[in-house]
C-alpha cells in the first residue's frame, strides 16, 4: 500500500495484522483510529513526531518517537497523526485484532 509518502508492506501472520512502513522525508499519515486491542509501533531506525488527538479531534499532546522505541495506542488512549522528518524512517506496527478497516479523519 503507497499514499505517496510512505509504503506499507504486509507481514503475513495469522492472528494480528503487521506492516512495515517505510517513512520518505516529510511523510505524514492521517489522523486515525486504530483496532478494537490498538497497535503496537515500533520505530526500527529513524524518528517520528506522533500528533495525539482526542475523539473531538483536537490536539492534546506531541511526542518524539525515537530508534528502538516501542508504543501503544489504542482509541480509549486517543487517535493520531504520524510524522516523519527530514531523513528515512522504518518502523513496524502490529494491529490487533486482524482485518481492522481504518478510519481517518483529515
């Protein structure tokens, strides 16, 4: 899947959904939400800015994202926005249950 600023690639396993994304310079995702038990991200190489948003969709915190970092989101938690910097970044998400249809918001 390419949104022309990024690249998921699809990890096939049976009981999670999992993506490789490969961040271009100044790639940003939209705000969205995420599945039922949330997604696990972990940042392989690189940096992320990650934009949290409340259900209103109003800013309520930035953070910085850093290599080797691991996070959690889910929708109690909050939606968000991923942004990449100046260089490459890798990361790996895990999204559970499987098959989760994404909502976005921008």
């Amino acid at each position: 899947m390419n949104f022309n600023n990024y690249t998921k690639y699809r990890i096939p396993f049976p009981f999670v959904d999992i993506y490789f994304i490969v961040w271009k310079p100044f790639a940003r995702s939209k705000i969205h939400d995420h599945s039922k038990n949330g997604c696990h991200m972990f940042i392989i190489k690189g940096m992320l800015r990650e934009e949290l948003y409340n259900k209103k969709l109003a800013l309520i915190d930035v953070r910085y994202r850093d290599t080797l970092d691991l996070t959690y989101i889910n929708d109690d938690i909050g939606y968000h926005k991923i942004v990449n910097g100046a260089g490459y970044t890798y990361s790996l998400h895990i999204y559970h249950p499987k098959n989760h249809i994404t909502k976005y918001y921008d």
